[in-house]
C-alpha cells in the first residue's frame, strides 16, 4: 500500500504539471478561438483519437507489464511502430475529403495535414513512453508534456495573424506529439531497456501480441463509448453545438485528470509486482476506492454549485451556455474517478480478456444513452443519458472484477464506495431545488 501511494504521489506531481500547462492553454485558446473553431476540431478529433489508439494498439502496456526484452525484439517492436505510424498517417490523411463531404465541412481539410502529422508522431513515440512509464519517470515524462504544450502555443501564436483559425488551432494537435517524442527518445537511454532504434525482426511484435490484442480491444471499445458522442452532435447538430458540448465534458475531465488520471500510471507498475497475492490487491483497492470516493464527491459537489463561475473564469463570457451541461455531467465525476481507475488493476492482474468483456457491455450502454439523448434532441438530455449510463457501467464493471478477479462479494464495494456519491447527489439535489 505505501508502495502504491509513493508511486502515485510522483505520478500525480509530474501529470499536475503538465495539467496545470494544459489549463493555462485553454485559457488563452478558448479566448482567441470561437466555439464553432473547437467544433471543427472537435469533429475530425474523433478521428484523429481512433487513428492515434490503432497506432499504439495496446502495445504500451504489454510493454509495461515484461519482465525482459532483447535488443533484438526493443528494436523490432519500435520498427513496428515506425511502420504503423506512417501508414496510418498517409491513410488518416487521404481521408480527409471523405471526412469534409460527410460533415459538409469545408475547413475540415484545413486541418487534415497537421492531424496526420501529429498521428505518425504519436505512434512513434508510444515504445519510448513505455518505458519510462514502466520505471515509473514520471517526473522526465511530466517534462516532455509541459515542454511541448508551451510549445504547441508559442508556434499557435507565431501562426495566428498569418493563417486561418482551423489551422492554427489544429497546428497544436502535431506540435505536442512531434515534441513529445523528441523528449521522451532522448529521456528513454536511461531507462533498463535502453532507447530502441530501428531494427529489422519486426516480427517481434507478436511477443506482445495476446495481451496487447485485448488491451487494443478494450481500448477500442472504450474509445467508441467515450468519443462517439462527439461525432453524433457534430453531424446531426452542428459544430457549434458540438464545440459547446465538448467544452463542457473537456472541463469535467478536470477533476478526474487530477485524480485518476494522475494516479493511473502507477497504479499497473506497482500493482503488478504483488499480482500474485489477489487478496492483498483486493485490500488496496479497496481502500483506495474509497478514499477516491470522498474526495471526489466533495470536487464535484464545488463544479455543481459553481458551474458557472467556472465556465466564466476558465473560458470567458462567450462559452455561457456551457455551465448548464457542466452542472449536468459535474453529477458523473465520482463515479468516472473510480470507474476509470479499474483498467490499471484489471492489466496489472493480467485480465485484459474480462476487461474487453466489460467494455463490450460499456459501449452498448453509452451508445444506448446517446442515440436517446440525440433522439430527443437537447444536449441537456443527452448529458443527463451520459450521467446514467456511467452509473450503470460502475455497477456492472465492479460486480465482474470482484466475481471473476477477486472471487469475493462486491456488496461492500458498493457500501463503502457509493455512501459517500449518494450524500453528494443529495445535497446537489437540495441546492438546486433552493436555487
């Protein structure tokens, strides 16, 4: 257990770091760039995450969790990804005019070249991460992070009187991962398993393939249920909506980067060096749940009651019409902290298979609970289908983990963990009926 929280202390000093840089740019961003500007971005961002997730195709992890590696299979494996990157890049721009017919959106285009640079880049640096992250330098990685989102704006500032709004937002989207994996390769010599150059067997690839194939899955699945939401509001109401909607879940992540978020890269090293002994895993994260689900009640209670001098100081006046729906989605921010802790326990105990199980049934709710919202057609309604179905998915992905993992009741998970999201969502009921 101290072990866990040591390691998630430097995780969560290197991921404040970056956090705190990457609030400081929404700031300044969300003042220079109108709301149908991140609509447009937030359209084809959809794209650009699926083609980064096909790049790294669960491979970070899987590396995580090996005990060894040979020069010859380090070296084969980052070639993979060298390939990978290319040709999803090419692939992910040839796209581009498919993408502007479908949306009717001609500045889509605009922003194609700088996407399928940065998603190259982001699947060449997928190996150097892992290993850093495996050594649990948090701190080198927290600087690579900070390094390229002070740079991302610096070049969007150099760009803004000279070229269009759509590119100069979309320019940031290269940038970050272009410095990212310059930082991170030159940080990676002084990991064990040294930095990876390109190599000839990448057939190596398949030492990782049965953990990595489930993790991509799982991966996938999450990524529909958790982006797929973007890509119904930009077609069917617009990228201004869109821009309005994807502010007010960019700013309910907040909390949940600052918590899980933050602690998850510890979580699987640490994890799996006691993977053997189920019941003292089951201890630790049992207690850590709990611990999460106070703290992170009393965060999204504060984002309730002052949604709106929150959208006002982060965004500025133009973004008003997001504080409805960050009141809204605020109601979901203790459960996603726990919820999205369990992928780092569920890959530490080597049980990504049940993992992708669970994600099947999660994909199923959230597109239940969207194409509802959608049908109804008020974003409030489909933030209010989106708090709902993460209550559900809580329930369901719990109940697996302690029936298939831990082999024990989950009755009082559910005690200890939900005592403290009930009073939260009685007190928030109080408020708003005084309000």
């Amino acid at each position: 257990m101290i072990l866990l929280y040591k390691s998630i202390l430097k995780s969560m000093f290197g991921k404040y770091l970056v956090y705190i840089t990457n609030f400081m740019s929404l700031i300044i961003l969300s003042r220079l760039f109108t709301p149908e500007d991140f609509g447009v971005i937030a359209i084809i961002s959809f794209f650009y995450l699926m083609f980064q997730m096909f790049s790294e195709a669960g491979i970070g992890p899987a590396i995580i969790n090996l005990n060894n590696l040979s020069v010859k299979s380090k070296n084969g494996i980052f070639t993979f990804t060298l390939l990978v990157g290319l040709f999803s890049s090419i692939t992910f721009y040839l796209f581009g005019s498919t993408l502007s017919s479908f949306f009717n959106q001609d500045k889509l285009l605009q922003a194609m070249p700088f996407l399928s640079i940065g998603i190259m880049f982001f699947s060449f640096l997928v190996v150097p991460l892992a290993f850093l992250q495996r050594e649990q330098k948090f701190i080198k990685i927290a600087k690579a992070g900070v390094i390229s989102e002070c740079t991302s704006v610096f070049v969007i500032f150099i760009m803004y009187d000279s070229f269009d709004s759509v590119s100069t937002l979309a320019s940031r989207l290269a940038v970050i991962p272009i410095v990212n994996f310059i930082i991170l390769y030159y940080f990676s010599a002084s990991t064990e398993f040294k930095r990876p150059c390109v190599g000839f067997y990448v057939s190596e690839i398949k030492l990782l393939f049965k953990f990595s194939l489930y993790q991509f899955l799982f991966s996938f699945l999450n990524f529909l249920s958790r982006n797929f939401d973007n890509l119904l509001v930009g077609k069917y109401l617009g990228s201004v909506s869109l821009g309005v909607y994807d502010k007010a879940y960019h700013l309910m992540k907040y909390p949940l980067m600052l918590l899980t978020y933050a602690m998850n890269p510890a979580i699987q090293p640490v994890i799996s060096k006691i993977s053997n002994n189920r019941e003292e895993v089951q201890s630790v994260h049992l207690k850590f749940c709990y611990k999460i689900s106070i703290i992170s009640s009393l965060v999204g209670f504060i984002f309730f009651v002052f949604s709106k001098e929150i959208v006002y100081i982060v965004l500025g006046e133009q973004w008003g019409q997001v504080a409805v729906l960050l009141q809204i989605f605020s109601l979901s921010i203790p459960v996603q902290c726990i919820l999205s802790s369990s992928g780092g326990f569920f890959q530490a105990l080597n049980e990504v298979k049940l993992m992708f199980k669970y994600g099947l049934f999660s994909v199923f709710t959230f597109l239940s609970s969207m194409f509802l919202g959608l049908y109804l057609g008020e974003l409030a309604t489909l933030a209010t289908s989106l708090v709902f179905a993460f209550f559900i998915n809580f329930l369901v992905c719990y109940f697996l983990m302690y029936k298939y993992v831990y082999c024990e009741s989950v009755f009082l998970f559910y005690i200890k963990t939900l005592s403290p999201i009930f009073l939260f969502w009685l007190l928030c009921f109080n408020v708003k009926v005084v309000l």
